[in-house]
C-alpha cells in the first residue's frame, strides 16, 4: 500500500480480505504500519472520528454499499483510504463518488482476489461455486466463471505473468473451456498497456485449466501422506486442529505456513512419521528444540493418523488401491473388481466409506448398469440419499455404462513401474501426469488445446513463490526457469497439492502453482455432489454411521 498508510489507525476488512490478510502478514506487522484496529466491515461500529481508516475490499455491490453506509449521513471516520482486491465496476465507482468523494483521500484496485494458501497453492477462497457450476438448478454459472476468470488474472498479475492459456478438451462439458476464453480475453485486455505504454509480451509460463471430472478417483481415495491424511480423517476446521494436552487441558494449533515443522512434514508418508521417526527427525532439527508446542502439536496429530489408520482405514486402503489402480501389488490385473469390492460392502465399515468403494469401484469401470448401480446403493443403504453417487454425472463422470467407444475411453498413464512406492499408496494423482508431460511438451494439442500459445522456448523466466511472505525452505527457492500454473475447477484435493511440490523439485527449471475454487476434503466433496440436485434450503451434513 502507499505511503499515508503510515498515518492510519483503523483497517476495515471483508470475509474474504480478512483471510486474504491472515495468510499474508501477522497482527505485528499491520501495527509497524500504524493499524492498530482491524474491524469487519458488515458489523455495527462506533464511530471514530479522529481516526482515519483503510478499506481493503472486495468490488462487490454488498461491499461498496457498506462502505457508503460508513459516510453517507455522518462520517465514522475522519477521511478513507479505500484499496480493492480487483477491478471495481464503473457503476460501483460512480456510486461511490456520488456519495462519499470527499471522503475519499485514496481509491486503489491492487489485482489480489486470490488466497495465497501455501508457497505453490492458491484458491479462490468460493467453495460455493462448486453448486453455482455444476448444480443443473444453477443460475449463476455464467457470472461465476466470470468471477473466478477475474480472479486468475489477478494471479497472474501479482506473479507479472502473461502466460499461453490452455484446457482439457472434454466430450461432455465445456466449463474449462469457457474458463480458458475469458482468461485469456481478460488477460489480454490487462496487459493491452504496461506502464511506459508498450503492451506485455507473453512470458514464459502456461496457464493450464481442467474440469473436476479429469480425475475422480484422487478426492475419494484414503490417501497416507501426513497432510492428507489429517484433512481427511481427523475434525480439522480452517486448518485449526483442537486436540487435548497432557494436562487434559482443551489446545488448538493452526496447520499452516507459519508452522516450520509441519511445512517440513506435511508431505511424507505417515509411515516415515511414525511416532519414534517423528522424536528422531525433531532431535535433528536444533532450531525446534526449544519449541516444545510444535513438537506436541504432530506427535499428538501423528498419532491421531495412526489410530485412525490402524482402527478402520488399513483394511480399506488395499481395496481402494487395487480398484483405483485397477491391478494388485503384484501388478496382476483386477479381473473382477467386484470381488475386490465385496469385502468392504460386507464389513462394518462407515457409510461413508462405502460409498467411496463403491465410486472406486464404478470409475474403474467408467460407469456400471442401471440394475447393479440399483445393486450397489442398497447394498450401502443409501436408497434415500442415492446422490452421492448418481450426481457424479453432473460433473460429466460416467455413472451408468454407456457403449459408445468415445465415452468410454480412459486416458492412458505414464509408466510408474519402476518407482518405489507403498503398497497402500500405489495411486498417482492424474494431475501428477498432466504436470509432467506439459513440462516436457508432451500435451496432444487435439486433447489439450492452447486458447492462446506461450512462447516457443518455454523457459527463461524468474520462478518466485505465490505466497508474499514464504519462507524459503531450501536453496531451490529462487530458481530460475519456466512457470506452470494448474486451476482445477470444481476444487483441489491435498494429494494434488503435493503433486505440485513433488514435480517442482524434480524439475529445477520449472516452479509448479496449482489452485482452484476452493480445497477439498473426500467428506466435503461428498457432500456437494450429493447437494447438486437439492435447493439450497434443502442442504445438510453428511452424517458418519457404521452397521
């Protein structure tokens, strides 16, 4: 922000700013500006009028009219000092010059409508627009796209990236597609004019956009490494973990960037944090020693994982991995994925669970008869709450078989044979593919068609983190080479996120960004598959039964 910030006492913030600067700076560093107030916009304030306040606010018609509500009668504040995360509508604009102009000492669009939510993941902060996009009652699919396309650009326009824009063709829906063309036309009308005049060439990145449908089986499948598996199995809500201290006192940590152990750890496999291997890593680590609380925190969180895992989830994993990967550990072909399947149907495992075997078990197949399907739901007793699995075809998953060739067809796989893997983690993320080949241009353009292309020579520019205040972690921090931006629409799940870290390191030339709407859990995906076909009244928890 500018200058006369310095001078600023109080700092008025929406939902989304206020987690936009949760991720970005801390308490300390707002107060080394002068804030020494930070209030929510859409509550009642008292006013005060010797102070001068800082707007950071979203351009919506609920914001702005909130912000007149501020000083169109009696000024709260002695002058504003207004900054929008985007572009503000000219109507909004107009509105409020016609209201509070000589309020206004400052009026800023700063181009970040995205959360920074790690150094190489980033969301849009919106879970709703998984219903506004797919739902078929939606009425706002078309201004969501809108929505979210304005978002990208300001990405791109914080990371001073232009990049070539593509999409995965799909036979079935055409929402990537959609996405490609307004990001491309909104980042050609950004870009039309640097600030000496000149219009920006495009820079050495690609902006890679695909459907939720891409890959169905990585938000269901149990996954084992640290991170995942916590989000899944245990109660974590906006990343803060309650859990009960020694003493038997009620403690809640924040699993976030801030915390040095858990970037360290989140994405191993829980079988190298095992509680002895988790002591043993800390003792190698002397900058932790005198920070008890951490140390705590992921012994307590580990082991949490563990009971989960050896209570419920290892007879589920071998299962769930031979029918996602549609072979055994000996890399024999699943003949009848039904009788992989039985076993889970036919033990005390959750509702949920089943559920989730069954969905392996159908996408494996891409789609099973009307009458098995009938089958299967009541085998799960969900006949009153089929949807969470019918509903996948709004996402264009094949849920009933069909015979044509097209419909049926599945991508192929890169050749992972020879990698060493878990036998309860044989499943590589499709994502993980896509990252690969479009780093090595190996992306068919008839199934991967460019919206608009980036350079020829794909490599050269600076790679820096999307997060403003990351702390590096190693010497590839400042890297230099090419950058690959993956949005997922429709949400990113954990096993994903790591995908994005696991080929940066791999590929020193290339940092990898992956975003989407918003993060998915397996549990929070269920549940908006299942709410597609209901009316937002209607909408309810899931709810956790075993037989």
């Amino acid at each position: 922000m500018c200058d006369p910030v310095v001078f600023l006492q109080i700092m008025i913030l929406d939902s989304f700013t206020t987690q936009l600067l949760s991720l970005c700076c801390k308490m300390s560093d707002l107060m080394a500006e002068g804030i020494t107030i930070v209030e929510d916009l859409f509550k009642s304030r008292e006013p005060v009028l010797e102070m001068k306040a800082v707007y950071f606010m979203s351009p919506t018609a609920k914001c702005v009219d909130a912000f007149i509500n501020d000083f169109k009668l009696k000024p709260k504040y002695k002058a504003a000092y207004v900054y929008f995360t985007d572009y503000c509508p000219d109507d909004l604009f107009s509105k409020m010059k016609v209201f509070c102009a000589k309020h206004i000492k400052v009026c800023k669009e700063i181009n970040m409508s995205f959360l920074p939510l790690e150094a190489q993941v980033f969301t849009c902060g919106n879970p709703g627009t998984f219903r506004s996009i797919y739902s078929p009652q939606s009425s706002d699919r078309g201004q969501t796209l809108e929505t979210l396309a304005d978002q990208l650009v300001t990405l791109c326009a914080t990371l001073d990236e232009y990049p070539g824009v593509r999409y995965k063709k799909d036979s079935t829906l055409d929402y990537a597609k959609i996405l490609a063309e307004l990001v491309d036309n909104k980042l050609a009308r950004h870009y039309e004019l640097d600030d000496n005049g000149k219009k920006k060439e495009k820079t050495q990145a690609q902006l890679i956009i695909v459907d939720r449908a891409f890959d169905s089986v990585s938000p269901i499948l149990h996954e084992l490494t640290y991170q995942a598996m916590a989000y899944d199995l245990i109660p974590i809500k906006n990343d803060a973990y309650k859990f009960k201290a020694k003493d038997g006192s009620e403690k809640e940590a924040l699993l976030n960037e801030s915390d040095e152990l858990w970037v360290k750890l989140r994405h191993l496999h829980i079988a190298e944090i095992s509680i002895g291997g988790l002591k043993q890593l800390m003792k190698q680590m002397p900058v932790f020693r005198k920070q008890v609380a951490e140390k705590t925190v992921h012994l307590t969180l580990a082991e949490d994982c563990m009971n989960k895992f050896q209570s419920s989830v290892e007879k589920l994993c071998k299962a769930e991995q031979d029918l996602a990967v549609g072979s055994d550990v000996e890399g024999q072909k699943v003949k009848d994925p039904m009788r992989t399947l039985l076993p889970v149907l036919l033990n005390p495992h959750s509702t949920h669970d089943k559920i989730r075997a069954v969905l392996l078990y159908i996408f494996g197949l891409n789609g099973t008869t009307e009458e098995n399907l009938t089958k299967l739901i009541q085998h799960v007793k969900i006949e009153g709450e089929s949807e969470y699995i019918t509903n996948w075809k709004e996402l264009g998953v094949p849920i009933i078989s069909s015979s044509s060739f097209f419909s049926s067809r599945k991508p192929s796989r890169r050749d992972r044979s020879q990698e060493e893997r878990y036998n309860l983690s044989r499943w590589v993320p499709v994502i993980k593919d896509l990252m690969e080949d479009a780093i090595e241009n190996k992306l068919d353009t008839r199934d991967w068609p460019y919206q608009s292309e980036c350079p020829s020579a794909w490599n050269g520019s600076r790679a820096v983190s999307a997060r403003q205040k990351h702390k590096p972690s190693s010497q590839d921090d400042h890297r230099t080479g090419s950058r690959l931006i993956v949005f997922i629409l429709g949400g990113v799940c954990h096993s994903e996120m790591r995908c994005a870290y696991e080929v940066t390191q791999a590929n020193k030339s290339c940092e990898v960004i992956i975003g989407s709407s918003h993060i998915l859990t397996p549990t929070s995906l269920l549940e908006g598959i299942r709410d597609l076909s209901k009316k937002p009244m209607d909408t309810f928890t899931i709810v956790e039964e075993t037989m």
